[in-house]
C-alpha cells in the first residue's frame, strides 16, 4: 500500500512541474510561431494569422526572380538611371520658358483675378478718373466674349467701392491701348467725364510718351515722322490686312528732288515724335510721342518709316508676309535666343507716361517698367535717365 502512494505521489509531482513549466516558459513572437515545431502534447501545428500569411506571400514575391528577366549590374541599372534623368534646361529654353508663361499668363485668367490685378496697379485716381497699370497680353475690348479689361471694369469698380451692395459707380476705357502694349491705362468714372477727356486730345492737351526698343540706330537720332497711314490687303498664300504708309511725296523721275502726290481718301494723318535715348547691341531704346491717334500708329512708323522695327513686333517686321521677326546674331546672341525660338518674343511697348491738363494742376503718371522689359534693357546694355533723356 506503501508502494501505491509512492506512484500516485510521483506522478501528482511530474503533472504539477508540466503545468509550471508551461507558464513560465517564454511567449514566442508572431514571426517564431509561424515557424515553431508542433505541439508535443497534440502533435498539431499552430495556426497561422491571415496577417502572417500575407507577409509571407509577399517575402516570397520580393526574393524570386522574374523569369526571363536578367538581373542588372549595378553600373548598368546607374547608367540607366542616369539616361532616364533629362538634363538641365540651357539658358536659352530657360528663356524661352519664361517668355511662354509670361504670354499666357493673364490672357485665360478669372475675371476677379485680373480685376484684382488692375486695382494693384492703381497709379493714380480721383473723383473723375482712374490711372491703372495696364498687364501684357490682355486686350482692352475682346468682340469674341473672352477675358478683356472691359468686362472686368464693372467688378474692379464694386472693389474700389468697397464692395457696396448698392453702388452705381463705373469705369469707362478713355484712350486706346493695344493688347500687347503694357503701361498707364486712363478709366473715367462718367460719360461726361469721357467727353471732356475727348476734348483735350482734341485740344493736344493730353500727352502721351511710350519707351520702345527697336531694332537698329535711327538716323537723325531725334526728330518728327509726319507720314498718312492707310489700311491694305496683302496678297499671298495667307492674304491679310495691315496698316502701311500712304506717303504726299515721292522722290521725283530724275531723282533730284521729291514730287508731292494726291492724298489717297483713305488714309489718316499721322505723326510721330521720336527721340533715341540709348543705343547698345544694335538696338536702340527710343522715347515716342504720337500726336495723332491712328491704329498700329508707331509700329508702322517704326518698321516702315525709320526701317527700325519694334523689337517682337512680327507683323510688321515684313512688309509682305506673315512671319517671325527676323532678329541679327548679334542680337540673339545678347537676348539669349535661337531665332526658330524668336516668334515667343513679346511686343516691347511701353506706355511710359501719361500727362491730363487740370483745371488747377495737370495729372503727370509715370508707369514702372515690366520685369520682361527690364531683362532685356540690362541684356541689351541699354540704359536710360528719368528725367533728362524724356522729350
């Protein structure tokens, strides 16, 4: 009976140090029981978590090799990163990336960001006009209903308004701008105020200075254009229309002198005051001041007149066809353009200064110069004086 006890008392002992050993040994972590051996006591293998599974899969997709696919030497997958990486853009695309944005820029642009733009540029202003600084790129009227100044006008007015609920201010375009002359722009808050505006460009009583860079030295360096200008169709393989030079006179058979011809009904007085203020590269920044107010007035005298085109001016550069202008070597070479690259060239026109005769004291506004006009005098070496070098 003895014995008996010995054997219950040993195999309680052996139960009771199994128990204890399973809840002191170590927990196993997630990746060591995917891996560890089956259960002594059961023989079953533990199972595995869906998660653990995934990572498994996905191991083994990471170390086998895709089948007729050649593992790369490491000089060759750098190569190959090194031919996929484009290179830096030259001096040359990078200025002509910069002309491309600055062309579009403001041309598909909301209408409150461009009468959000215009009311930053406000130069001047009162209870009879406005004098705001007129963007590149944007026309004043635009007949096929896109982005112009003149739908904007309503909402640039609510905004110098205050944005009043009730507010029955407005603007009204007085002078003539082109789309791609930038500069001082006058707004009239009135039809009256149109009228009287009107009457002192009638009276020589507004004046006008524009800055130009042109392509070439004029000759004499100052000096009046006193040419009609007429509208004609160009022939051709893209027939158009453009404004050119209706002259009175023409030198005579003989060639000692001229011989004043008839005026053709068609055509319009023009003049032009033109004075050189620097010339560099061959090119030159002139001051010009029109005392008629004829479409493409300048332009035409410019390219036609003095056979000094406004630099990116690419509809009068030739007098018969329509193509880019065609810039010297030397010029390209200073503004840093190919000429397959010259037709993102803008319009350098300027709309400088702008003087109204008051009643007690004249409006003078003076417009700063845009960023794109400003690169290309300091390309140019072209320099210029505020005050001594003006007409």
């Amino acid at each position: 009976m003895n014995s008996c006890r010995r054997i219950a008392c040993s195999g309680w002992r052996a139960g009771l140090n199994t128990v204890f050993s399973r809840i002191t040994a170590p927990s196993l972590s997630r990746s060591q029981a995917t891996s560890a051996a089956p259960d002594p006591d059961t023989g079953e293998k533990p199972r595995l978590r869906a998660i653990d599974l995934a990572k498994q899969v996905q191991q083994e997709k990471t170390k086998a090799p895709v089948v007729g696919q050649r593992k790369k030497p490491q000089a060759e997958a750098s190569g190959a990163a090194e031919a996929e990486t484009p290179p830096p853009p030259s001096g040359q695309q990078k200025r002509v990336m910069e002309l491309k944005r600055f062309s579009l820029q403001l041309q598909q642009v909301h209408p409150n960001v461009l009468a959000k733009h215009l009311l930053r540029g406000v130069l001047y202003q009162d209870k009879d006009v406005v004098i705001t600084n007129k963007p590149y790129g944007v026309p004043v009227k635009d007949d096929c209903g896109g982005t112009s100044i003149s739908s904007v006008l309503p909402v640039l007015s609510k905004m110098m308004d205050g944005m009043k609920m009730k507010s029955d201010s407005q603007l009204i375009p007085c002078l003539r701008l082109e789309k791609e002359t930038t500069g001082v722009f006058l707004l009239a808050r009135s039809e009256e105020v149109v009228q009287h505006i009107h009457s002192l460009v009638t009276n020589n009583q507004v004046q006008r200075k524009y800055w130009v860079v042109i392509v070439g030295v004029p000759v004499p360096s100052e000096g009046v254009i006193d040419i009609p200008i007429i509208e004609r169709e160009v022939p051709g393989p893209r027939p158009h229309y453009k404004m050119a030079l209706s002259p009175l006179f023409r030198v005579s058979d003989t060639g000692e002198g001229v011989t004043k011809v008839r005026a053709n009904r068609q055509s319009q007085p023009a003049v032009t005051k033109y004075k050189v203020l620097d010339s560099a590269s061959g090119c030159s920044l002139v001051e010009l001041q029109p005392l008629t107010e004829v479409k493409h007035q300048m332009r035409v005298h410019m390219a036609l007149g003095l056979t000094c085109p406004i630099l990116g001016d690419h509809k009068y550069s030739h007098s018969s066809k329509l193509a880019p202008q065609k810039l010297p070597e030397r010029v390209l070479g200073k503004l840093g353009l190919e000429q397959s690259k010259i037709r993102h060239l803008p319009l350098h026109v300027l709309a400088r200064q702008l003087t109204l005769a008051g009643n007690t004291q004249d409006i003078n506004v003076t417009c700063p110069m845009p960023k794109y006009f400003k690169q290309t005098l300091n390309q140019l070496r072209l320099t210029f004086s505020d005050e001594k070098d003006q007409l």
